[in-house]
C-alpha cells in the first residue's frame, strides 16, 4: 500500500504545474489536481481572469487584502506562460536547468569570461520607509545543540547560517537546482545533519525540488529519495526523529511524507494522501503522537506517522466549517497542550483553539467576538503564524499582519498588539506579513516580507537580524551612467533602495518598482511604487526621501519608468506622461492597454518605443515626436518583455518575447522588420535585453529565469555569462560603459555585478571622474579640482584638452605628457578661488583622433562652498554678504527666503523692514518638502563656554511639520540632530516617530509659537570641534499646510581664549591624547605659570613660577573626566593657551 501510495505521488506531482497558489480564495472555483489529472491544465490567463473577478467588489489598496501577493506572483510567472496558456510543468522547468547545466560542463570555460561579485544589500540604512526591510524569511531555526547556530531560509534566496548568533552570515545553496527553502530541520542526534525542504510554500517564488540533506552543518547539500523527479510541488515544515535519525516527516500539498531510512526512500503518510497539509508538529516527549493541518481539517497520527486521522465532528470543540488554512504549535511547557489558529473562508481571523489532551477535544480561546481581529488581514493563504512559549502554556503569539501576544486564563485569551509593521524605529518593529513564528530555549524568531527579527524578552522588544543575509527579490534596477557605484532598486515588499559609496538606503516602502537616475546628476534618484500610484525621490542617492508624487493613475503592476539624456522623466500608463513640474502630464494619446515597457533612444530623444500587451499578444509603437504620436510597428503573438535601442545606432532595435520559448529579435530598420536571434538560447524566460556601447561587434546580454546570456555578432550565437551568479533569476540588468561593468537584478539573491570584456579603439580617451570636489560642505572656498582620465586606446597619447566649466563658464587648459594604452592619470586643474554659495562644475576631456565621444564628459558637480564664521559676530541677514547656504532636498524648490517676512501671523511687527530668513516670507509653505538652512563653519576650540542663539517664530501644523537643529563634524558628511527636548530653552517636542509625527526625530519644534523668541543651546560638549557646521532642518508632510518659519539674529558666541604674539613654538605638549599624564616642554629657561581649564571655564589646576627640569615639566589630570581641557601658560605679559584632550 505504500509503495503504491509514493507511486501515486509520481505521478500526480512529475506534470503538475507548480507554480499556482491552490489556495487562494480566487482559486475555489478552479481544480487544478482534477483539471491536470483530466490532462486539461488551468490557463494562466484563467487564474487571473478568476483574480480580477473576486476584486471587482473589493479594496485592493487595504493593507494585508491579499491584492498585492498575488500581483508578485503574476508578474513573476507571466513571462513563463507558453503558447497553449499554461504555465510549464515542473518537469519542463528541471529539463530547462539540466539542459543549461550540461551546456555549461560542454562548453570550454575560457569563453565565459564573466565574474559575478555580490553588492548585496546585505545591509541597509532607512532614510525614508514607512515600511522599512530587506527580504522575505520563511523559516529559522536555531540549532540549540551547536552555541550561537540559527539557520534561515528564503523564498527564492536560499539557506543561510550564523554561527554567531546572527552577526554574520553565510549561504550553501547558490548552486543547488533551485535556492528557496520552506523548511528546516536539525537531527539533534548528529546536530551537523541538517535537511531542507526546499521551494516557496507561501507565495509560488520558487518550484520545491525535494529534500536535501547536509552532513556537514550545511556547508554542503545532496538529494535525498524525495527530489526533482517525485516530490510534490510545494513543502514546509520537517522534523527528524528526536531520537531515531532514520525517521523523517515533512509537510507537502500532497500529503505527509515520511522516510524511515533517514530519506533513501519516502512514503505518504495514510489519511493525507492528496491533502495540502500546512504544518505538522511533534508532541513534545512523544514522537509517536504528530500533529498536521490541511487548509481546513486538524490531523492526529498515534503511530509515528504511519497514518493520520482527521477531526470529524464539532463534538471535539474544533469548527468543521467556514476555514481557509489552519497554524498549529505545541509547548514543551505542558507536551498535552496543541494550539491551532484557525482563517475563516475570507481568510481572516476565524479563531484560536486550544487542546490540553493531545489533540482529542478543542476549545475556543479567542474569537474574533472575544480579541476582535488580531489578523488584521485577508491573505491568510500567503503569510499566517502561530507560536506558544516554551516556558509558559497559557502565552501565545499570532502573527499574520503584525505580531500579537495572547494569555490564556480559564481558557480564555486576551489579546495585545506588540508592534505595528509601519513604525519601523520602535523597539518592538517587524516588518509586516508574519510567515513564521517559533520558540527556541526562551526566544521568539520571527520570519516576515522584512527578514529575521528575535525577541528575547517574550515580544517587549525585538532585533532585526536579518543583516547579512543577501536575499533581497528586486523587480528592477537603474544604475548610473557614470557610476556603477550609484543605483537605485525597487524590492518585493521592501520598497526602493538607493545605493551609493558602498552603502544601500531604504528611502521608501512598498513594493519598489522601475526606477530611474538622472543622467546628468547621479545623486538624483526615482523610484515607483506598484501600479506607479507614487513616485518618489531622492537628491542624496537615497540618503534622503525628497519628495513623493502621486500618479495620474492606476498603471500595470510594475509601470515603466525612463530618463532621456536631457533628464526628462517618463512613466507609462494607459497613455505615455511626463513628469513636469513636479506633476504628470499626458503626452501622448491612450491606448487600449497599459504601458509595460518605455524606450527611450540616447542618440535621439525624440524616438521613443513603447509596448503594450494583452493577455496573448505584445504591440510595439515608435515615436519620433517625444511621444506626442506613435505608430504601430509590430503586433505579435506573444507579450512583448523588453525593448533595448542600440548605443550607437538609433535603426538597430531588440525586443524579447514571454514564455520558456519567447524569443530576442532584432530590427536594422528602425522597427519596421524583425529577425529571430535566438540561437543558442535554451527554454528560459526572456526578462531584459541590453547593449554594450564602444564596442564593434556589438555585444548584447540578456536576463533569463536562469541567469545572464551574451551574444554579439561574431559568434551568433548565445553563450552563458555566468561565473559566480547564483541559480536565480535574473529580472533585470543595467550595463556602465565607464566602469565596464554589468548590473543584474535577481529575485531572491540581491544585487550582482561583473566586469565585461571590452574593446580598445585604436584612440581614445576616457573621463573617469573628477577628484577634490566633495559631495559635503566645504569649509572653504579655494577650488582644487582634479581629472581622473585613462588611456582607452592603443595608441599612446600625448596630449589632452582639457574644458572644465564652472558656474556656466568655460576654460580651456591643455595637458601635455605620456598616457600609454590602458594607463590611468590624475591630472590638476588651475586653482580657482569660489565665493561662499552653490556652484557647479563639470568637465569634458578629449584628444585628437578620439574615437568615441560619449564617454568624454562627466556630470556636473554641485559645490557648496562655506566660509568660516566668527565668534560673538550676530548674523542679522540684513545684507547679501549675511547669506547663509540653503539645500533643498527637493531640487525642484526653493524654501529658506532672506527678506521681510510678511505673513499674516509671522512678520516682525517691530521693524517692518528688518530681514530674516523664513522657511517663505509669505503665504503657506508647501507639502511633502524637506530643507536645510546652513550656517557658516565655526571653529569651538577658540572659545569657552560657547553657546549657539537664534530668534525664532514658528506657525506649522503641529506634530505632522517640525522644525529642528542639526550638527556637522565632518563638513556635512553626516549629520546628528543637536540637543534634546528636555535641554533648556530649547525643543518644545519629545514625540518620536510615530503614526502622527512620521518625520519626528524625537527632539523638534512643532505648534506655534509666533513671537520671534530667543533660543539657546550650550555647546559645551562640542568645544573640541574646530570646524563644526549648524543646519535648520525644515519637514513636512503630505497635507495640511500653514505659515512655517522664521529665522533671525543667529550667533555662535562664548568667551575668546587670548592668544597674544608669545612663540608657540617655545611650548609643546606630549602625549595629548593621553590618559591624563601631560608633559610641557619649553625652550624657555625662566619660571612660567600655568592654568588648567575645563569647558566650561573653570580653574581644575593652577601652577605658579614652575621651573623645568630639563626643559619639561609634568602636569597630572587622571581624576578628572575625560573630554576636553584648555593649558593656559603665562611667562611674563606673554599667554598662550593649548588644548589637551584625555582620552
């Protein structure tokens, strides 16, 4: 019977097509075992149509509606639908990976000159999501026999493991068939045996190939019995044996598994045959009694899992109706006890039931009439979890939106929220969507769409140990023309993040679309959200969030964004619009379907391509008007997945078409004609196609469902560019011709860059950057500026001309020298002497005979030159020499005025002609801006006591718009908000980011107060800074407006050390730093005098008529605190004063 049981499985599960959700509620009027087993398998198209027909009377914009997981799923699986409608079988998808890897061992490696190197994230920064995270966790588990060991696993990302209680970690699964993982299990009597159960269970990411077993702590993976030839499509939880290895059992959509020979071979368990069971547990002390849950029947095994039967009657306290899925979890805190969390038909919250008899008889702990809804969502088919403590029967965690903790008293539950998945600087924060909850030895481990968080405290706080981990699922990925360094992406549920000088930043939620960089500012990124509903930006590489702009309407999940080289900004909806002003217009006319793809040409602005596609067929249009009117040039039979226009010929054209065998065509004429160049290609999906510039055999790569492909037109044919890239698909990919290196986009594994072969022109000179100019503040205004160019030719060369601008004016200066093929140069520009403001610089670097032009110039730098300010000197703003720097994260802006302001509540009623600085001197300031007024730099080491002042009146809508002080060391590289709300006369606010104060830091001015008023902070502790930096910083949001700010009579004021023409050379000190042993060495030979002074003024040592034994003498401050401490000598009517630092 159980052979005949595991054959039955073969055969169902070899053809099925793995990849749709069964049960998904769109999904109960579709069969899809008896419309495979009737060999009449759902159309892709169907599963949508069904999708489309439940929402037409429901909110798909509700958090956790369950609208969003699905469109992830169809954008993934779209570009595999074949030509019959169907998705491929999971078999068609194992011969898709076997061909390609026996290509790959066929194929002389010499010929595959790639280098995949991660870039990750494998950290991130937020600088501006409401829903801050880095990629989706589906299970963890901490192997409590080896210390500090937890193991994780991702959708489409792979296992990862820390042996370091999650500092750091590793992955062992790059190269396996598939890399997701649903399961984990540690056979605790060799804890170095480790079994995956691989493939998404929640969300169809990734197609199950089995079970895997690693000997060596998950260093590496072999195939058990239940592989790619005979698993079932999807599995989830397993568990080994506590006492016996041999033993096995894993959950699967067609029943339990279990082995009995530690996985050489696999039966399906009786009574679940068929079943799509969701979880299984183990009675805690008790292996022969385990537990299993299908979407909608509770299962008891009394026989080691042999066999299960299911609860069938309400007599036994468990509902038999009205369940969507089911959770369960057990507590070695009482072995008797089972809990299950239970989804109603809506899949929302049904109910918690709770078992203190192993399994035989429920009861309802929690009801939505008794807690409410602690779901708080209707997509229980993609994330639901369920954790009791270890320690404590009676206290229980339900996750499903956010995290809940229950306790249990007379079998009655009650209910807290712990965290709330938009508030991602609480203590308590987890990103949204709880996949898994589980108690190890006293510690909560929570898996979401954000990544691992632990609490060691039963849910009062948590910690995001996710970084590390690189599993990020990115949509798309812009990188900048002029730096491979520079990009921006969009994530599955993780929003858009930027990434610049070796750093990535979260700048906004959601799930983060196409993107785009201006190509004239790399610092300047753009980032949609799905369905293009927003639009947001940032003028600091994602440092920042500058602004968001709503969309003109609801465009295709993933709405293409483009950015022609005059930095005009495209998205596309049912029609092309612009981005103008800070709004969308409508350029063109509107066609019948959405906008998936928008090309723009870089030689000619004015072309642009454009797709459409229905459910079967791809139509391509041409532009050459700006997108003002467009004519067809293709309709095919098949989606349309991207267009590429080549770099150096406007009438050569690639486009790549959906489904295992789509194709990439190419046109010499403009569009007009196409012809198949898909030799070589073996049945992948056809994701992105791009075009390598500067080369004459015109390379091109292609994004496939398994990895990177190059062509180019010696070899016609396609080869795999595939060296150190993970098994995972590749979405999209960008190509720097400066740098030379390729960009890849994957959907589980993060970011991956390789260089590219290139090719060299027997002359040509290459602008790699320019040296000198900071991104930050500089303290003074004298301009050194440097190119970085190289040799990209065979020739040697002699000669450059050299036209820097600066502020719109150009200067020509000529190098002379050697630059010999493939050798880099530093060469230094005149100086040049800049008055305190924003300027801007670029330069453009070429040779006679120069070949290629495009990669000549560079973008222009913005220079924001400082001066330095004196002490006890009061800013009133009266003249144009009292300006101080304003930015505006919103370049499109302008606030922070210098004029009368004369608002109707702000106005300086006492000299109607006095100037000041408002954030605007009339009217209301605007929504969604962020500025920054800036003062000039101060060296604090001069002075005692020092003191910053301002006055200051204020009318913003309380919390929602604040205003507040920041602080710069380091010439505004970074920035650290100065002071706190309890410092006197100072912040009126404490309130910390939250949902009515999104933008608090947690020390800020907010309300009203209209009365220009003196405020102060004490600098002291800042005294040893000898070139700091100030800077208003002016937030709001989205709505409600009012007056804003003014600013007047700022001063950084204390008392000035005197420093007469005394020799400074005749004293030094040594060591300083130091611990607070000090020795003064003079050149003096006659007694002098000396004061210790602390920062705030104060005499700590004093010393009269010293005489030096041998030209030195010791002074001793170890008792005193370490800071900063001014030495005052005196020697006759002569002072000098030193400052000494105790570390």
């Amino acid at each position: 019977m159980k052979k005949a049981l595991l054959i039955l499985g073969f055969l169902t599960f070899t053809f099925s097509q793995a990849q749709y959700i069964e049960n998904a509620p769109w999904m109960e009027d579709i069969d899809v075992k008896s419309r495979e087993a009737s060999k009449n398998p759902v159309r892709f198209q169907e599963v949508v149509s069904a999708f489309n027909s439940y929402w037409e009377t429901k909110n798909p914009n509700v958090k956790g509606s369950g609208y969003k997981p699905f469109k992830r799923w169809e954008s993934y699986w779209k570009n595999f639908v074949k030509e019959d409608g169907t998705l491929p079988t999971r078999e068609e998808l194992w011969q898709s990976y076997t061909s390609t890897k026996n290509a790959v061992s066929q194929k002389n490696f010499l010929t595959d000159l790639s280098d995949w190197q991660p870039v990750g994230p494998f950290s991130h920064t937020n600088t501006g999501s409401w829903s801050s995270g880095q990629g989706r966790v589906n299970i963890i588990v901490k192997n409590t026999a080896i210390a500090g060991t937890y193991y994780a696993g991702a959708p489409a990302g792979g296992f990862w493991k820390s042996e370091d209680d999650g500092a750091t970690w590793q992955t062992s699964t790059d190269f396996l068939p598939q890399i997701g993982v649903s399961g984990i299990a540690v056979d605790y009597n060799n804890p170095g045996t480790l079994y995956i159960a691989t493939g998404d269970d929640d969300a169809g990411d990734s197609i199950s190939v089995g079970v895997l077993k690693s000997t060596d702590n998950g260093d590496t993976w072999n195939f058990t019995g239940l592989n790619a030839s005979n698993s079932p499509s999807s599995m989830n939880d397993i568990y080994v044996h506590p006492t016996n290895s041999n033993i096995i059992w894993v959950a699967t959509n067609n029943g339990v598994y279990k082995t009995v020979d530690a996985g050489v071979n696999w039966i399906i368990s009786s009574g679940t045959q068929y079943e799509n069971i969701k979880d299984i547990k183990i009675k805690p002390g008790d292996p022969n009694i385990i537990y299993a849950v299908s979407s909608n029947r509770f299962y008891k095994s009394s026989n080691m899992g042999d066999s299960f039967v299911p609860i069938l009657t309400n007599t036994q306290g468990f509902p038999l109706s009205d369940i969507s899925r089911l959770v369960i979890d057990v507590t070695p805190a009482n072995a008797n006890v089972v809990y299950v969390s239970a989804a109603n038909n809506s899949y929302g919250f049904r109910g918690i039931y709770k078992s203190s008899d192993s399994g035989d008889n429920f009861v309802a702990v929690a009801t939505p009439e008794t807690v409410g809804d602690i779901f708080e969502s209707t997509q229980t088919w993609f994330d639901m979890s369920l954790a009791v403590s270890d320690t404590n029967e009676n206290e229980i965690f339900s996750g499903v939106l956010n995290v809940w903790k229950g306790v249990i008293t007379n079998n009655q539950a009650s209910f807290t929220k712990i965290n709330n998945w938009s508030s991602p600087f609480s203590s308590t924060y987890t990103h949204a969507d709880i996949h898994y909850l589980r108690f190890f030895n006293g510690e909560l481990l929570v898996g979401s769409d954000g990544g691992f968080y632990k609490s060691s405290n039963n849910g009062v706080s948590f910690s995001d140990l996710t970084a590390g981990m690189q599993i990020s699922q990115f949509y798309r990925i812009s990188v900048s023309k002029k730096s491979s360094n520079k990009m921006v992406g969009g994530l599955q549920d993780n929003g858009g993040h930027g990434y610049s000088n070796s750093q990535w930043y979260n700048y906004y939620g959601a799930d983060g679309m196409d993107t785009a960089i201006d190509p004239n500012n790399s610092n300047l990124y753009y980032g949609f959200i799905q369905n293009g509903s927003g639009l947001y930006i940032s003028n600091a590489s994602g440092a920042n969030l500058t602004a968001n702009i709503s969309g003109p309407e609801t465009g295709n999940w993933i709405t293409p964004l483009s950015i022609n080289n005059e930095s005009e900004l495209y998205a596309g909806y049912s029609a092309l619009y612009k981005l103008e002003n800070q709004a969308f217009t409508q350029v063109s006319q509107s066609f019948s379907n959405n906008i998936s793809v928008v090309e723009i040409d870089n030689l000619n602005p004015d072309n642009i391509f454009i797709v459409t596609n229905s459910s079967s067929q791809g139509t391509l249009r041409k532009s050459t008007d700006r997108g003002v009117t467009f004519t067809t040039m293709q309709v095919l039979n098949s989606t349309i997945t991207s267009v590429e226009i080549n770099e150096a010929n406007s009438d050569i054209i690639y486009i790549t078409t959906s489904g295992l065998n789509g194709q990439v065509l190419k046109s010499i004429d403009g569009g007009a004609t196409f012809t198949d160049i898909s030799n070589g290609l073996p049945n992948v999906t056809k994701n992105s196609i791009k075009h390598q510039n500067l080369h004459s055999k015109n390379p091109l790569y292609l994004a496939t469902s398994l990895g990177v492909y190059r062509y180019d037109d010696d070899t016609l044919n396609w080869e795999l560019f595939n060296i150190g890239l993970p098994n995972v698909t590749v979405r999209d990919i960008e190509i720097n011709i400066i740098d030379n290196k390729i960009t890849a986009a994957t959907y589980g594994r993060g970011i991956w860059q390789s260089i590219i072969p290139v090719e060299l022109a027997q002359t040509d000179v290459k602008l790699l950057s320019i040296e000198g100019i900071s991104d930050n503040i500089e303290c003074n205004t004298n301009l050194e500026a440097q190119v970085v160019v190289s040799n990209n030719g065979l020739s040697t060369i002699n000669s450059l001309d050299i036209i820097y601008t600066l502020d719109g004016v150009e200067t020509l200066y000529n190098w002379t020298g050697t630059l010999n093929s493939e050798e880099t140069t530093i060469i230094s520009l005149p100086s040049l002497t800049l008055s305190r403001g924003v300027h801007t610089f670029k330069s453009f670097v070429t040779t006679t005979n120069d070949t290629y032009l495009v990669n000549n110039e560079s973008e222009e730098k913005i220079i924001n030159a400082n001066t330095n300010g004196s002490v006890d000197v009061v800013n009133t703003f009266e003249t144009s020499d009292d300006a101080l720097l304003v930015q505006d994260a919103n370049a499109s802006t302008q606030y922070w005025e210098r004029g009368v302001p004369n608002g109707l509540v702000l106005n300086d009623a006492t000299n109607p002609t006095n100037q000041a600085y408002g954030t605007n001197l009339n009217g209301e300031y605007a929504n969604n801006t962020k500025s920054y007024l800036i003062s000039e730099c101060y060296d604090l080491t001069t002075i005692v006591n020092p003191e910053i002042k301002f006055d200051m009146a204020f009318d913003l809508e309380t919390d929602w718009d604040i205003l507040y002080m920041e602080y710069s060391t380091n010439q505004g590289e970074s920035w650290d908000v100065l002071g706190a709300a309890s410092n006197p006369n100072w912040y009126n606010s404490s309130t910390l980011p939250n949902t009515n104060c999104y933008n608090c830091p947690g020390a800020q001015w907010t309300g009203q107060n209209t009365t220009l008023t003196e405020y102060s902070y004490d600098l002291s502790p800042l005294s040893s800074e000898s070139s700091i930096l100030f800077r208003f910083v002016f937030h709001t949001d989205q709505a409600v407006t009012q007056e804003g700010v003014i600013i007047d009579n700022f001063v950084v004021s204390g008392n000035v050390l005197s420093v007469d023409s005394f020799n400074l050379e005749k004293f030094s000190v040594y060591p300083n730093p130091s611990q607070g042993i000090f020795n003064i060495k003079t050149n003096l030979n006659s007694p002098f005098n000396f004061n210790v002074i602390d920062v705030t003024g104060k005499v700590i040592l004093k010393k009269q008529g010293v005489k030096p034994i041998n030209k030195e003498y010791q002074i001793n401050i170890e008792d005193y605190a370490t800071g900063v401490y001014f030495l005052q000598i005196e020697s006759g009517n002569n002072k000098v004063v030193k400052k000494l630092v105790v570390k």
